[in-house]
C-alpha cells in the first residue's frame, strides 16, 4: 500500500481531480475547547450536491485508513484511487 496522504494533500487531490470546493461553515459552534469553524468539502451535482466535514486536525497531519475510507464514501471517490480497498 502507498503512504496515505495528509489532510491537505486528500483536499488539494480532491479539488483538482473531482471539483470538490473547500469551504467554511457560516457560524461557529462552541464547544468545550471554544468556538470551532467546520470546514468541509462539496463536490456540485445537478441531483444532491455531496459533501463531508473535514476532521478538525492540521492539515499536515495523515488521514488514518478510517477516515480516508470514510471522506471517500461522503464524497463519492473510489477509495481504491487513494490505494484503499473497499473494507
């Protein structure tokens, strides 16, 4: 298996290879550590846009296979394209 990719390597390949749109949720949510913005990626449809919350770590750190399977799911990408199977 390939090394799993950081955060922001999964959104940078996400974006260029299936137009998925990085954004901001509009208001904050306090929580215990204080007021968190959720980012989040959408890939556009004509039908149901798809869209996942991004896991709130930096974006140097690596996506565990878990999380990987699971934003690939949100977001409809083979998971098989980050060198995933479908367990």
């Amino acid at each position: 298996m390939s090394r799993l990719p950081s955060l922001a390597e999964f959104i940078k390949r996400a974006q260029s290879e299936y137009g998925a749109n990085l954004s901001d949720l509009e208001a904050p949510v306090v929580g215990p550590r204080g007021p968190v913005v959720f980012r989040y990626l959408e890939i556009p449809s004509d039908d149901v846009p798809l869209f996942a919350v991004l896991p709130d770590i930096p974006e140097k750190a690596t996506l565990s296979p878990d999380v990987l399977r699971s934003l690939c799911r949100q977001l409809g990408i083979p998971p098989k394209d980050f060198d995933l199977d479908l367990g």
